[in-house]
C-alpha cells in the first residue's frame, strides 16, 4: 500500500471516529480566576463574568444526554494554562471551550469574537491578545510536560502522517465549531455581529481535541459591560452557546449516519 493510499483511509476512518453518534465531553474552560482577575473595568470583572457564564452554561448542557460537561475551574481560583490544557487531555474531552471577556482602548469596540488556531498568520491584534493571555505562562515549568519536544523527526512516515491528519481534522473542525456559534449569534437581529479570527491562545493551541475561544464581550464599552453584569445577558450568551453546541453536534451526527450507509 502506499502512503497516498494509506492518507486516503486514514483520513476517512478519523473522520468517522472523531464524529461517533455519542455524548460529546465539552471542557468549559472560564479563564483567569483567584489572583488573575484579567479584565477589569469598574464593577465588570473578567474572571467572575466568565465563570457564571460558564456556570450557567454548564447547567444546560447537564439537563441534555447528547452532552457531559467539566469545568476548569468551578470556583474563584487560579489555575494555570498548562494546567487546563492537561485537563482537558487527561479528561479525554471532545471540545474545548475557553470563555473570556475583552477590553480594548476605543471604548466603542463591542460584540462577541470566536478565536481559533489554523496555520495561517493572525493579525497584529489578534497577535496582541493572545500574547496578553499567554504571558502568565513564560518561564513556567509545567509548559514543559504538556510539550514533551519536537519528536516529529524521530517518528516514521505513517506515524507523521496520522499527526498530520490529526492536526487538519482539528483544525477543521475548530473552524467549523466556530461558524456554528457565528450563525447563531448572527441571526439574532437583537445580538451584536460577531466575527471569527484566529490567534495563538495557550489554550487553543496546546489542546489537541478541536476548540474555540470565545471572548464574550468588552467590558471597556459601558453599554455591553453593563449588560454582562446582568443575570439576564448571561443565560442568553449561555442559550447560544448551548444551541451552538447542538447545533454541532447535530451536523456531526448527520455526517457520520451519511459516511457510515
């Protein structure tokens, strides 16, 4: 056989094995917490918003079988990015999903943003952000047992291969993830339009199951800040998230009942 061939059914049989018609593991993680409070600006509270939100979230997805969820963090404590990057892993999650809020020096900035990794080059700005997230991180020990090196050149060509597939399929998946939540926040006419990009975030990076992270809104705009804060706002952005994930889940399901008659 050769290693044409081989992709070809490599790449068909991940495809089915990474849809299966099973409860799919979501890992919420609500970022910051404890002494990391990220984005502060008067009463909104990076760390607290996106925890509730996650809270909220979380209790959707219990009341629905086609789901199991875990949390990173279920109370107000510092976790690292290694950290919850290894969860996740350990856990054996389907999707990641990292909950943040934003802050930008042009008050008007406003609206939802869905990150994800590819292979192409961010924007500055994007680039910017992630590296706000990300420096927690420098010069900690524990980035180096989620690493483990570069063995790609140690491993044979089959073994690269089967890396390489991995790598697309969650790369396409996260894309697709993140164009779900897009259409669902899209067409709400009374939601602000949300746009996808993409950034090296830790923890979209490091993950090797597909994800997305969601920054929820700007706390530096007084008009969406003050809507964060509401009990209100907050099951409405956990509804669409939830309705995104089914949504998901459904077209995934689909293909897999399509590929397998």
């Amino acid at each position: 056989m050769n290693l044409f061939n081989f992709r070809q059914i490599v790449a068909t049989g991940a495809l089915i094995w990474s849809t299966q018609a099973s409860a799919l593991h979501i890992m919420l993680d609500p970022g910051h917490g404890g002494v990391d409070t990220g984005a502060v600006h008067g009463a909104a509270k990076e760390a607290d918003l996106v925890l509730k939100v996650a809270q909220r979230l979380k209790k959707l997805l219990e009341k629905d079988t086609q789901f199991q969820v875990t949390l990173t963090r279920a109370q107000d404590r510092n976790i690292s990015l290694p950290a919850r990057v290894k969860m996740a892993e350990t856990a054996k999650a389907d999707l990641f999903v990292s909950l943040h809020a934003n802050a930008a020096s042009d008050q008007r900035a406003k609206g939802v943003e869905f990150f994800f990794q590819n292979n192409l080059p961010p924007d500055e700005e994007s680039l910017f952000l992630a590296s706000q997230e990300n420096q927690m991180i420098l010069n900690n020990k524990e980035i180096h047992d989620i690493s483990g090196g570069d063995e790609l050149s140690k491993k044979g060509d089959i073994a690269a291969i089967l890396e390489d597939l991995h790598r697309q399929n969650r790369m396409v998946s996260s894309l697709r993830l993140t164009q779900t939540l897009t259409h669902v926040w899209n067409n709400d006419e009374n939601a602000s339009q949300a746009t996808i990009k993409q950034a090296p975030f830790y923890v979209i990076s490091k993950t090797s199951m597909p994800s997305v992270l969601i920054e929820i809104g700007f706390l530096t705009n007084p008009r969406e800040a003050k809507k964060l804060l509401t009990t209100d706002y907050q099951n409405d952005l956990a509804q669409k998230i939830y309705s995104a994930l089914l949504s998901y889940k459904e077209k995934i399901d689909n293909h897999t009942a399509k590929t397998l008659n």
